[in-house]
C-alpha cells in the first residue's frame, strides 16, 4: 500500500523538531534569564548600597562628637537695670551615676519615651511605622518616634527647628552617639540632661527640688510623675497644674504595666499614693518680687512665644518695669498691714498711669507657701470701689452733675419692666434720711444713691465705661452692678483708676519693654497702647469727687493723715472682701485684703486694705514731691450751696462748698438775696457770705486759692 501524501517524512520531522526546540527553549528560559538579569541588577544595587553605607559608617566613626550647647544664664532686669532674676541651667544640674538612680525611674522613663531602647541602634523603625499607624488613624501627631539618642543628639547638640537640614545631622549624631557609647551611658546622659521643669535639669535637681529626695530614693509613684514631666514642663509640673501631672502619670504607669515592669495592683497603688511636694526650690523661693518674676515667664512664654529652653538656657535679657523701690514699698505695707498670725490675704498692683508700666505686685503674703497670684484672680467682689465707673457715666451722660441729689433710705427698686425688684441697703443700715448729692454719696459710699444713678444711666452704659476702661471681667446689666457685685481682679481695677490720672488717657499696662538675646539683637520690644476714653474733663471731675473719700467724713478719711499728698480713690468692701483703689499723678495702686476661700470678714480685718494703701503710697513715693492733679480746659469750679445745689452768695442760709462741673453744667440759679454767680477756674468765689469751707489738707487750700 502506497504511503499518504501528508505523512511526514524523515527529513521533515527532523526539521520541525529543529524549528521547534528554540521556541519552547525561548519560552521556558525567557523568565530565568529576566531573573537572572533582576539579580544581578539587584546584587550590584545591593553592593552599592553597602559600600556607600560602608562608607556612610568609616565617615561617622571618623568624625567627632561636636561640643554640646553650653547653657547660658539668662537675666530680668529693673527698671533701673539692676538683676531681679536669673534663668539658668548648668547651675541646678547635677550629674548622677545610672547605678544612682532608682530603677522605677528609669522603667518609667522607658515606658513612656522609648520601650525598645535597648532592642535598637539608635532609631526605631518598629516604633516609626506604630507611630505612623496611630497618626493616621487619629489624623493628628498624637505620637512621636524619636527614641531618647535621638532626643539627646538634639538635646545637645542642635536647636528644635523643624528643618530637613537639622534632621540629617539629628541622624548624623544619632549614629555617632550610638558607635561611641553604651547604652546605658547614653541613657545616663539622657537623664542627667532633660529639662524637668522650674530650672531643673537632670533627675537628680529634680528629684531634689520636687521631693527633696536623692535621685536613687524616688518611689514608683514619684519616678512616674517625674517621668511624665519632660514632654511638657509648663503642662505637666504639679506645680502649674495638677490634673493634668495625675493624668500624665497614669498614662506611665499604664504603659509601665503593658511593659511588664509593674503589675496593676503596683500601678493603682501608685497612682493613689498621695505625694508629699517640696515648696519650689531656693531658686524661686527666695529673692525679689516673685509674684512679679513669675508673671514676666507667663508674659515671655505664653503671650510673647519666647520658647522655653531659650528662656532658661540661651542667655536671653528681659527688661522688665518693675521699680525696686516702689516694690520694696509694696511688699513692707503688705507685711506690716496684717498681723503675722493671720490667715488672711493680700494683693496689690500698682502702675504708672502715665507709661502704663507695672512698677509692684504683690500676688500674697508667702510665695513659699502658696505662689498662686491673687494679682489677678478674678473672682472678688470690688464693692462700692465699683462706682467710679457708674459716677463717670452718670457725669458723662448729661442726666447727672454732682449736685444731682437722692434721698438716702431705704428703697425698694423695680426692674425688668417691674416683673423683679431689688432692695439694697448701706452698710451698717445707717442712711442719712434726707436728700445727698453725688459727692456726699462718693465720700460716704451710700448705696441707695448709686441704685438711684444706674437706674437713671442704665446698666448697659455702665459696662460700656467699664469696658473702654480695661474692666474685661463678667458683668451682667442689672441693678446690683451698681454695688460692685460682679468680680474682678486687683490688676483691672488699677489699670482702670489709672485713667482717671492720666487724664483720660487709657494706656495699656506694660511688664516687658524688651527682649535681647545673648548678642544684643532685639527679640522683642513693647510699643505703647493707649486711647483717649475720656476726656481730661470728665476725668478731672471724677478725680475731684474721689478726693472726698479721704476728707472727713469719707470712708478712708481714717488714713488721710497718713497720706501727705493729693490723692484720689475709692473703697470697696463686701463680706468677704476689703478694697482700697486710689491714684496719685504718678501711681495708681489698687490693694484687695481677704480670705482665699470667701470667709467672711471682720469689722476689724476689712479695715486693713486702707492703711496697707496709704502706707504704700508714702514709702513708694517718698522720695517724689507731692503734686495736685493739673486742671484742664473743660472744668468749670463754683461755689455752691450744698442744701440747694444752688450757686452760693452772702445770703446762702447754709455752708458753701466749691464742687467742680464740666463746663456748661454748672448751675446758674443763685441762693439768697445776693445774685454774684461763682466764678469759674481762675475767676472768684460767690462772695465771702455763709459760714467757711472745712479744708482737710494744704492741697485743698492751695486749690482754692488757684481758683478763688
């Protein structure tokens, strides 16, 4: 049978098989080949790396550690230039050996700061991507990664600006400080250099400071609250704020016992552990004007932005307003106002009305017991040293002059279209039964009279005046405002008295005027605020009602003899609070005496704000001659008869009293038979009828010859 046509023959299978191989051949060895090409890229990509880090690693190891920053002492100053205060480091920082410090410390100190500090070389890739992790899902930078070499490469050797420049030599000293020491003298190092707080550096300052205590004897509860510190000194000191040091410290012993080092009844038993806190060390115990020194930090750090490791260690000067003198002053009349045995409180501020400089502050009675600044606590009731602000506006509005006349009883007053009612009272219910005027009013501090004056101004206004005054406290538009029931803070009260001496001029009160870093370039430098809010005028015309507080019969008249100068103020008192606010031309003082938990005060203790202000008036001012207060275009000074409010002549009945007007508001009907209208400013008197003024003091006198 003859062959099939389409049968292949020999010749031609050998040749498919020919053509066929290299194909099959091409497609099985295609991948091995581009395999093998990936690995050799691969191996050469991977010899290049580890000769660069070869030679990243001999580069390193050849060079040497920088010099660490060297901490300089940084200086406040007086008004004068003289030292009132030091920020350093170096000073209050005392090495330690790691075997001397407490093992909880340094367990705390891991747990919280870097857990696999012993696990890596100097940077935590495990610890970066958790970190990652967590930042993504919470969308913020809620946790960090550097690992405690890396804090101490920035710690001493670098600033804290955030720069890929700083970060690469971050990196660069990471390695080095890991090649060239253990790791436990790197930690060593590390706590001997973090900043705990109050000038203290290193564990053992600290744990001397916070607990007089070596650092080798803290216990759990003590090494976790002292471990939680350093993230934020301003935050977490016990000092500053408490709460939020307990919760920092629970959070360590939570990651303590995660870490296995304690066990949670150890952590419970910590965190309720009750710590015995030392008094701030010398540094910030002793020295001048503390109350003063701590408000400057707040200023510089919080207001200002000045960071703090600067402010402790980068040799900055801080020019500040404070007046020796003028503090000295403040604190001897604190000190001699009350007796040592008591308990009761003190706050005074006083400031040039004229430059707004704060010249003294004194926040209590013993920064070593308690460094809480009652300079500014906002929450005591002013009193009737309220209603200079309501007799301003009464003046201010045109309803009201200073023979505008109230009688003075008992009342009841309806307000709130009359669905409510309030009904004051004097104190010690004594009222005069008949018709007073402003200036009897001021002097004696009637209460009627003043529920009289806002009902006829409003509430409304009255916060207005108070407001362009610097009063930035609560206040609500209701009768009581009248009587000093809303709180506000002794610097307030100053600052606002200071407008009524400086003419009307408001200027913002000042503590920095400048800033200088360790080369004398210019870091920060005050420019003066002010603003007319009143007229000299009108703040002339206060000034003279509130010299009637220290005539006879005013309320501080018990202290006049004290006082050998023009002086202008006005008293407070509550149940549980005693002011006495006044100025001079040169110095407003405001001076608040109670108890720090609203007890009620005594005849006796509500007496003191008085004297403490007379008495710092005449040291502060002893060596600056007395001066009266200029009086300025817009015054118009008469003779009146004060039973009338009428001009007074020969024919008045009664005395007659020169009362100070805005001109134009004056009043021009004339008393008796004799129709001689009283002269103004640099005029005359009413004639000589009517029996003689009573004059307290030289002042008044020479006054009167200035405008008779």
């Amino acid at each position: 049978m003859a062959k099939s046509s389409n049968q292949p023959t020999k010749r031609q299978g050998k040749l498919r098989r020919r053509i066929a191989f290299p194909i099959l051949s091409e497609r099985f060895l295609a991948p091995w080949l581009r395999l093998r090409k990936w690995s050799m890229r691969a191996g050469l990509a991977a010899i290049v790396f580890a000769v660069l880090l070869a030679g990243f690693y001999f580069y390193v190891r050849a060079q040497t550690l920088p010099d660490s920053t060297v901490s300089q002492t940084s200086q406040m100053l007086d008004i004068q230039g003289n030292v009132i205060d030091t920020f350093h480091a170096g000073e209050n920082r005392r090495s330690v050996a790691l075997d001397d410090i407490a093992h909880e410390l340094v367990d705390a100190t891991l747990a919280i700061e870097d857990r696999r500090f012993y696990d890596h070389s100097g940077f935590d890739l495990k610890g970066m991507a958790r970190a990652v992790v967590v930042n993504v899902q919470s969308l913020s930078t809620r946790q960090g990664a550097s690992t405690l070499t890396q804090q101490l490469a920035r710690n001493l050797y670098l600033t804290h600006e955030r720069t890929w420049h700083r970060k690469l030599k971050e990196a660069m000293y990471t390695a080095q400080l890991e090649m060239n020491y253990s790791k436990d003298e790197i930690l060593a190092m590390y706590l001997n250099q973090i900043y705990y707080g109050h000038g203290s550096y290193g564990i053992e300052a600290a744990a001397m400071m916070y607990f007089d205590k070596h650092a080798s004897e803290l216990s759990l509860a003590e090494s976790a609250m002292l471990a939680g510190i350093p993230k934020g000194p301003k935050y977490y000191s016990p000092y500053m704020n408490m709460k939020n040091a307990k919760d920092r410290q629970f959070v360590i012993l939570e990651a303590m016992k995660e870490g296995g080092s304690i066990t949670e009844e150890q952590a419970k038993a910590a965190y309720a552990e009750v710590l015995d806190f030392q008094p701030l060390g010398s540094a910030e115990q002793e020295g001048f004007a503390p109350y003063f020194r701590d408000y400057i930090r707040s200023v510089a750090v919080d207001k200002l932005g000045i960071d703090e490791k600067l402010l402790n260690e980068g040799g900055i000067t801080i020019y500040t307003t404070l007046d020796q003198e003028v503090q000295a002053a403040a604190e001897e009349a604190i000190k001699n106002g009350i007796p040592e045995s008591s308990e009761q409180q003190a706050a005074l501020v006083a400031i040039d009305p004229r430059s707004g400089y704060i010249k003294a502050m004194v926040g209590g009675r013993d920064y070593k017991k308690n460094q809480y600044n009652r300079a500014f606590a906002s929450t005591r009731q002013p009193g009737s040293s309220f209603k200079p602000f309501l007799y301003l506006t009464a003046i201010r509005s045109g309803f009201m002059s200073p023979i505008t006349r109230f009688r003075s009883e008992p009342t009841v007053f309806s307000y709130d279209e009359g669905r409510k009612t309030y009904e004051p009272s004097n104190y010690g219910d004594k009222y005069t039964g008949d018709y007073i005027d402003m200036r009897q009013a001021i002097g004696g501090s009637d209460n009627i009279y003043a529920v009289n004056t806002i009902m006829t101004v409003g509430a409304d206004k009255v916060i207005e005046t108070a407001r362009s005054l610097g009063v930035g406290s609560p206040m609500s538009p209701v009768p009581s405002l009248a009587l000093g029931t809303f709180p506000v803070s002794p610097f307030e009260m100053a600052s606002a008295y200071g407008t009524f001496a400086n003419a009307g001029t408001r200027v913002e009160p000042v503590a920095i005027l400048r800033i200088e870093d360790r080369k004398g370039n210019v870091l920060y430098e005050a420019r003066q605020q002010s603003k007319q809010v009143v007229t000299p005028a009108e703040a002339y015309v206060m000034t003279s009602l509130l010299e009637s507080v220290f005539d006879e019969g005013g309320t501080a008249h018990r202290v006049s003899a004290t006082i050998k100068r023009p002086v202008a103020g006005k008293t407070g008192t509550t149940s549980t609070d005693a002011w006495l606010v006044g100025y001079t031309p040169e110095l407003a003082a405001a001076v608040w005496v109670g108890y720090d938990k609203d007890r009620m005060l005594t005849v006796a203790e509500a007496h003191r704000a008085a004297p403490i202000f007379a008495n710092f008036i005449e040291g502060a001012l002893a060596a600056v001659p007395p001066k009266i207060f200029p009086v300025p275009e817009g015054v118009v000074n008469v003779y009146i008869e004060p039973e009338s409010g009428k001009l007074a002549a020969a024919g008045c009945p009664g005395n007659r009293r020169m009362e100070t007007f805005l001109a134009g508001t004056e009043p021009t009907e004339v008393c008796g038979s004799a129709a001689t209208k009283g002269a103004e400013s640099g005029n005359g008197g009413a004639g000589n009828g009517g029996k003689a003024e009573k004059h307290r003091s030289w002042w008044q006198d020479l006054k009167r010859w200035w405008t008779d």
